[in-house]
C-alpha cells in the first residue's frame, strides 16, 4: 500500500495510527521502519508520539534529542549496553535508534520485551548510506588498530535486504526539502490467540513442575522461544510448591537477571496465596551455578533456568547431586542459544532419568500467532529454530573440501551464511545475534568451512592477531596500563604468561570450531585443524592457539591435535564453573621459542597450582608439568617488580611470591609485614580472613601492603648478593 502526499505530519500520523490500531486488534506488534534525514525525523517524532502514545511509557534505546515537557515522565533513555536492566518488563513503545548503533543482542532481547498491540520505531540513516554508516557499535567488534574504515558494512547490508522484504512493517522515508514517501507491506493475518493456547501452554508447564516428585529420580525439560510465559511459569509454580509442601527450591542461572522475571511472579503468586515474603525468600533461593557446584547445599528441587547456557557437564553434575531438576531454556535468548540442548541434554537425561518428561512452550504469551516483528527478528538475525538436513551417506576423507569465506561471499550466499550460523548455534551455547554480525562485519576474523558434496560439514572462525610495533604501546601492555581491543592471546602471553616478545608476533586463534551433530567424535575436527595448519604455515602466523573452559574430554580433543597447554586459569567461570585454558601450537621457529617460554612459566606455576588451586581436581593433577627447582630467574624477578610496582595483580605472581618466601629473609619484614605475608602468601588465606587478622580494610590495602613487603625482600635479595636461579 502507497500513501499519497498529504500534509508531512497528517501523513505520518494516519499512517502510524492505522499500523497501530491494526496491531491492537489482531495482538501483535506494529512494526515500523523510519529511514532518512536525522534532523527531519527528530522534529516529526515527538509530536507523532505525543498523539499516539498517550499514557504509555516510551523505551528509546540511543541517545534522543531532548523531548516535549509532556513527554519527559514517560521517556526512558536506555543504553544498548544495558539491555538486560530491562528483561522480564514488558513495554508498550521501543524506539530503537540505530543512528547510534545497532546493537545485535539488545535488539533481539528488547523487541521481546513489546507486547501485542506495542509498537516498535526502528530509526536508521537512509536506506542507500546505511551500510557505509559509521556505526558506532563497530567498536565492539574492532581490534587494535583498525577503525569503521575496515568494516566493509556487510551487516547492515543484510539487515537491510531483510527489511526490504519483510511483510508487516510500516516504512517511512525521510529526505530533505521533499515529502514522506510511506509504505506498508500486509503481513499474514494474525488470530488473537494469546488468551487460549498462550495460557493453555503456561497452564502445563505449571501443572508439569508442580506435580515434579521430590527427593525422587525425577527431571523435568522445559523449552520455550521467547515470550512464550516462561519465567512467569516457573515463579507462578515455584510459589505454589512452598506454599503446598515448604520445599526448599534452588534457582540457578547464567545471572540474576535471566530469572528477575521468575522471582517477580513467585512474589506476586505467593501474594495471592497467603504466602508470607519472607518465607518465600527462604525457601526459594538463587546460587550461581559455580557456586552451586562448589557449596551443593541441601534442596528438595533444583530449577535451572537457561539451562542451555550452562555446559553439560555441570548439568550432568547436578543430576548426579540432586534428584528432583529442572532444566529450562529459551531456544534463542540474549545469554545465549538453546538450539543445541536437545541434543547435548536429551541424551543424557534418557540415561540418568528414564521417565523424564518434556514440555515445549510454542505459543506465545505476550503476542498472538503471526506476529509480524517476531518474524522479522527470526528471519533477520537466523533465530529460527534449525535442524541440520542429514549429510550424504556415501563419502570418504578425499571428497573433504576446506575453504575460507569471506564476508562479502557470505552476504551473497544466504543459505551458506545460514548453514554455518545454524551450525555454530547447535556447537556453543554461547552464540548469540551479535555473533553474526561478527561473523560478516569483523575485518580481522577468518570463517573457514569444511564440505561434503556442498554440505557444510564443519566450521572454524579464527582471528588474526597482527603484531604490536610501537614501543611505548608495547610497553604500556606490559606493563598493564594497556589493554587495546582484541589481540587476546598475544596479551595472554604478555601478561598471563610473562613472555613480552608476543606482542611482536603474529598469531592466529581459532574463537569456534563446530562440527555437523552427525559427525562429531568422528575426527572431523581434528582433521580442519590439520587443514588449518598447513594453511597458516604459508603465512607469517608464528603461532596458533585457543583459550576455552576447560573439560577433561575439550583438553584430550586439543592435545591430541597437537596442541600444548600453556596455561589454567586459577578461577572458574562464575556461569561454566570451568577453569580457563589456553593451549597453543607453534607454526615456525619463532613459535616455539615463544610457547617454550611460556611453558617454562607453566612448569614453574604448577607446583603451586597443584597445591593450592587444582588440589581437588584429580583430572588436572596429572596434566599439570612436573615440580621445577625452585629458583628466580632473571625474568620471573621482573615480574615480581612489575607487582611491586602495581603493574601486575597478586594472581599472576603468587607462586612466584612463594619462591621469593623460600628466597629472601623475612627478618627484613617488620612484624605486622612478616604477620600479613605470612598469612596471605605461605599459608593461602582467603582476602576476607587476612583483612581479619591484620585489621586492614581489605583487598585493595592488603595488595598494597605485599607490594610493600615483596619491594623489602627483592632488595634484600640484591643487596644479599643472592643469585636469581
């Protein structure tokens, strides 16, 4: 439909008011497209919106210019970046100004939050600059020193291929000195069916976790795309099982935010009931999951939300330690994707459950069937729900084919471009919208595919580290004071690793490596790394590595390609509950030399790591190098005076700390010092119990403090004469 040229503002606001009354009626979202002259769309909008939104609160993701006085009470400046503050809210209006940015996940995330009747205005440059735009969200995806200039736009180009042909949308162009030119594609008609098979759908998943067994063998699944009620589920039933049997109920999640919905409903259930509050907060609890792995306290039932954002193997673990579980996930959320959980998840639970049951959430809650903009969202950003086609039965190794794909083949090949990002959702449950965005925007990101027959069989995405070749930048890392954008193993190196000529290198990290559901632990991964390697042996490359949270079977998969373990990390992941690795593999002589000195650095830490960190680990301890004599050498001694210096946090050096114990005499220390070193270096106290004991505020003075004590004993070593190995 074509609008014809009235006055510009009776124009925008007939057409608005139609889209909007439209969408009122049938239950979903008015989607709305304003392209063109930033100054024109600004002076046209506030007093569209002051007709049309009367007594609606108004979302505007971006940086507006100031509102109407009538419109300030109801406005809410909201930064992309803090998308999640708004999760489980709902809202009537979302301007989403890609002027400033188009933020993939917000996006995602944000239209989920309109409910049926709401409306969305997507503002964005004209249509024919929009791809050259310089966006500002590029930052996120840039490493040092490339700028918007290397970003060839492929991203907004597909966006904006995709808005062309979606049906549902209202899009108004802008240009200067000429009238609005206003069209609306029909979408498919949409049934209002949100009060039938939305709460029908709702209604089962309670009656599902409310007649769970506790402290029996049984597990519940529980899988949703968004809007579908969820959350709004399992607070509603969570609130119905404390106040029927007074179960204590553990809630875990990659964060509070993902299950601030939940928590919300339980609140106003347990109102509704006669529930007192605070007996709720007893007995409904929230533990994140490394915790939870650690503490495993008493439970009668353990609901873990966004489950598929939680590695299987802390899954299994909770199985292992709870009877009663349950495991729910949104098929595609802002933590992440869950396409991949049936067939990481099902499998185990048909062998540690048998009986469990599954419950499938499809018709949404906040909108009805056909709603045009969760289309557009599903289609745009590959959200919908993907089985891979099975591959040819007949093959062997030699029909192999291994390629890089560019960005711009990718943006000309929507079904490839489809197939990998499918793939790497269905491989790693951290995938998200931004993801793709990456994956065709990202100037120093390399998509290699392997195929059988022109099926994808496999995918790795691997970044390019180019060397650092100005002194001071390079010093200034060294020293931390640094800390540009991506390079993240050279700065491993450098930092975690003490090996300063990294940064000089060039090297290549392999961020993805996915493989076809069919043919994983069949060596196809393996055999791209082989591919890879001969690839990147024709190229500068000194080295290739990867850092990923560690799992006995992920080490075993690395090691057996060939690569190294340079180093763990002495933390777990809060969301994981897995410690960071980094394996490496050197692709010329260069490359050895660098990881032969950070394995030294490797050899060194273990003997305190084995000790202090990984003690309860039985499946590290062996990989673990073995005990080096304990003696500081000259560069283990520079280390130890960039932390005297406040250039190096306590982690990276407390095993050399320990040698220095060993090393210096502590006589130099006065009392309160030797009492504090003592504390915290030879006998491992956690921060909150030295701040005990010696009284001091905490963390922050406590470094200081050591800082202090290591300056005493390195200048008692120098003036001692005493030798550094």
């Amino acid at each position: 439909m074509q609008y014809s040229a009235m006055s510009q503002e009776e124009s925008w606001r007939d057409a608005l008011a139609s889209a909007l009354a439209c969408a009122r009626a049938a239950n979903v979202r008015a989607p709305v497209l304003i392209q063109g002259d930033a100054p024109k769309i600004d002076a046209m909008l506030w007093p569209m919106l002051e007709q049309l939104t009367p007594n609606r609160q108004i979302v505007w993701v971006g940086a507006p210019s100031p509102p109407p006085s009538t419109l300030r009470t109801k406005l809410e400046v909201l930064e992309a970046a803090r998308f999640q503050t708004r999760l489980g809210q709902e809202m009537d209006c979302l301007i989403f100004d890609a002027r400033c940015g188009f933020h993939a996940d917000a996006f995602a995330a944000l239209t989920g939050t309109v409910r049926g009747g709401g409306l969305l205005l997507l503002l964005t440059p004209p249509a024919q600059q929009w791809p050259s735009f310089d966006d500002p969200d590029y930052q996120r995806i840039l490493a040092h020193p490339l700028t918007h200039q290397d970003v060839d736009g492929h991203y907004l180009r597909h966006l904006q291929a995709h808005l062309d042909n979606a049906s549902g949308w209202l899009r108004i162009t802008l240009a200067r000195n000429a009238a609005p030119i206003i069209s609306y594609t029909a979408s498919s008609s949409a049934s209002n069916t949100k009060s039938l098979t939305g709460a029908v759908s709702q209604s089962v998943v309670i009656t599902a976790l409310r007649t769970l067994v506790a402290g029996q063998q049984d597990a519940l699944a529980i899988t949703a795309d968004r809007g579908r009620g969820k959350s709004a589920a399992l607070g509603i039933a969570a609130a119905h099982r404390i106040t029927e049997q007074t179960e204590t109920i553990l809630v875990t999640a990659p964060s509070f935010a993902a299950v601030a919905n939940l928590f919300k409903h339980a609140e106003m259930t347990a109102t509704e009931l006669g529930l007192d509050q605070d007996r709720l907060k007893q007995h409904l609890i929230f533990i994140a999951p490394d915790d939870l792995l650690q503490r495993r306290p008493a439970a009668d039932v353990v609901l873990v939300d966004e489950a598929a954002a939680i590695p299987t193997p802390i899954l299994a673990s909770l199985l292992e330690h709870y009877p009663s579980v349950v495991f729910a996930t949104t098929l595609h959320g802002y933590e992440g994707t869950g396409q991949g959980f049936s067939l990481r998840v099902f499998p185990m639970l048909d062998k540690r459950r048998p009986g469990w049951r599954h419950v499938t959430m499809s018709q949404p809650m906040r909108w009805s069937q056909g709603d045009p903009l969760e289309a557009f969202i599903n289609d745009a950003l590959l959200l919908n729900q993907y089985q891979p086609a099975p591959l040819p039965t007949n093959w062997n190794e030699s029909e192999l084919r291994f390629e890089s794909l560019d960005g711009e083949t990718l943006l000309h090949s929507p079904q490839r471009l489809s197939e990998i990002f499918q793939l790497l959702t269905l491989a790693h449950y951290r995938t998200t919208p931004d993801d793709l965005r990456t994956l065709l925007d990202s100037p120093g990101l390399e998509v290699f595919v392997s195929t059988i027959q022109g099926r994808v069989l496999g995918a790795v995405l691997l970044s390019h580290e180019r060397p650092f070749d100005e002194p001071p930048l390079i010093d200034a890392i060294w020293r931390g004071t640094r800390r540009p954008r991506g390079h993240l193993l050279q700065q491993l190196f450098a930092q975690q690793m003490g090996v300063r000529e990294a940064l000089r290198c060039p090297m290549a990290r392999v961020i993805r490596i996915a493989v076809h559901p069919e043919r994983q632990g069949c060596g196809v991964g393996l055999w791209m790394l082989r591919a890879l390697k001969k690839i990147l042996e024709q190229t500068d490359c000194c080295l290739i590595g990867a850092s990923f949270g560690v799992s006995d079977s992920l080490l075993q998969f690395w090691e057996h390609a060939g690569y190294r373990l340079l180093r763990l990390g002495g933390k777990r992941d809060h969301v994981a509950g897995a410690y960071a690795a980094c394996v490496a593999m050197s692709l010329d002589s260069e490359g050895e030399t660098l990881i032969s000195q950070a394995h030294d650095r490797f050899v060194r830490r273990s003997a305190f790591d084995s000790h202090y960190v990984f003690a309860a680990e039985p499946w590290i301890l062996p990989r673990l190098p073995s005990q080096a004599q304990e003696a500081l050498q000259a560069g283990e001694i520079e280390l130890l005076q960039l932390f005297v210096e406040g250039s190096r946090p306590y982690e990276n050096v407390e095993d050399l700390l320990l040698i220095l114990s060993a090393r210096a005499d502590l006589t130099h220390l006065e009392e309160k010092a030797a009492a504090l070193w003592l504390a915290k270096v030879q006998q491992q106290q956690d921060w909150s119990e030295v701040a005990r004991l010696t009284g001091l505020s905490g963390r922050k003075q406590i470094t200081a403090q050591l800082r202090e004590c290591a300056r005493v004993l390195l200048a008692s070593l120098e003036t001692a004469g005493a030798p550094a190995g």
